[in-house]
C-alpha cells in the first residue's frame, strides 16, 4: 500500500470517493492511487495532493525523483521548506505562478523542447505549485516587470487566462505581487530573475536561470548580495493594492 497516501487520506479526513469527485475521476480510479505503484495521471497529482495537505514528493518520491534532474531535486528541497519566497522575473511570469497554458507556451518557445519534453516540464511546474495549497503555505513575494503583463505569450486567450490567475493569486493572503511599472526606467533586475528561499530555521538559498542550466546558491555572501539587488527593485516597485488595479486594468486589453 501506498502508506503515505493512505495516512495523509486519513488526517484530511479524504476518502476515495470525495477525492474522485474533486479531482473528476471514477472512485474506483481513486481508490487505487492508494496502492503501492498505482499513481494519479499527471494532471491530478498536484490536485490530490493539495487536497490531503501534502507535497508531491512525500506521497509519490520515485516519480519525483526520475523527472527531475539532480540540481532541480535540491532547489524543489529548499523550495518545499521554505517559509518564504521570494521572487523577481524581468521577462515572464513566475513559473509558480503560471496557468498550465501559460507554461505549457513558455516552454515551446523556438521549438526547441518537442512534444512530450513540453508536456513534462509544463506538468512538473505545476505540480510543483502545490506549495501554495498545503496547510502552511509559504509568503510568497513576486515582484514582476511591467513589460510581462504587456507581453504576449501564446494567444490572447491564453494571456487573458494568466491575468486573471494572477489577480485571483494575489488575493490569497500569503501571496503578495508586485509589478515594476514601465515609467521606473532602468533597475538592478533587469539583470536578470532569481528566486530566494529562507527556511523555518533561518536558513538561505537562491535559484539563478541561464540558457542552459538553473543553480542553486547557499554562500552567505551570494544570498546577501541578492537580497540587497531584491530591496532595490522592491523600491521601484508598486504597492500590492496598485498592483492588483494594474492586473485589472491590464486583464481586459487581452480579453477577445
């Protein structure tokens, strides 16, 4: 049996059947995840797993463990740990904060990923937003430029899809977005994003992007130095409260 499923089933007070009717599958479909081996399709882990409170990983190791690549598991530790989050995007939406839909294009950019890569990366982003429905969520700050919301990524649809998620998002109250606005001008962020986790004991480290391969960052003078260039775009950036009137102005320009 699958223990861990099991366990966290009972402490939610979930069963087969209000798992079934939340996740929209048969009873008898859920009733098996409980068995050793028998996991949820890819698009209802992340479901399940919010409803009975856990992460992913603690319900279903192996299969975390076979998609992701070595340096992501130990970013996916200290991100799953974290009390805080803290993140900065010059070009696209936070990848927490993505729709499927949103990833699923950001990922096809150039064609250089096919079909199955695409759907595997963009299901393992979202399964990874799980972080934000378990019974202690981390803050999350996400502080993003202007230019991303005037972006077009995918379709208008599609873009139409993200604002709204963004607003819904940043009403929850652990949340909090914040948009660069264009007349800011020059700042330390377009250097590039970076993620920055603090732990429950204090603890620090950062995710850094290139074009070929994320790091992960935990030298005290490296998350410093990150912190410093984070309170320097947070200075320039708007307050939650014209953020979220700027995702409502923003959200109907995309709308068809």
């Amino acid at each position: 049996m699958n223990h861990a499923l099991q366990i966290a089933m009972i402490e939610s007070g979930q069963t087969a059947e209000s798992l079934a009717a939340q996740v929209g599958v048969d009873p008898k479909t859920a009733a098996r995840w409980v068995s050793r081996g028998r996991v949820p399709q890819t698009r209802h882990r992340a479901q399940v797993a919010a409803l009975v409170g856990k992460d992913i990983e603690d319900l279903w190791p192996d299969v975390a463990r076979r998609r992701y690549p070595t340096w992501l598991r130990e970013w996916i530790e200290h991100e799953r740990d974290a009390r805080l989050l803290r993140w900065f995007e010059p070009a696209l939406v936070p990848g927490v904060l993505q729709t499927e839909a949103y990833a699923r294009a950001v990922l096809s950019f150039g064609g250089l990923m096919n079909e199955g890569e695409v759907e595997e990366r963009a299901t393992s982003r979202i399964e990874r937003q799980v972080i934000l429905a378990g019974s202690r969520p981390p803050q999350v700050f996400a502080i993003l430029d202007e230019a991303i919301l005037r972006r077009r990524v995918g379709s208008r649809e599609i873009m139409a899809e993200q604002c709204a998620h963004l607003i819904r998002l940043a009403e929850r109250p652990h949340v909090h977005i914040q948009v660069v606005p264009a007349d800011a001008g020059g700042h330390a962020g377009l250097a590039g994003g970076f993620i920055l986790a603090k732990g429950p004991l204090g603890g620090g480290a950062a995710h850094l992007d290139d074009p070929l391969q994320a790091r992960v960052v935990t030298q005290q003078a490296d998350i410093d130095r990150l912190e410093a260039v984070w309170e320097s775009i947070r200075a320039v950036a708007l307050p939650t409260a014209l953020t979220l009137d700027l995702l409502k102005e923003v959200a109907p320009t995309w709308q068809t």
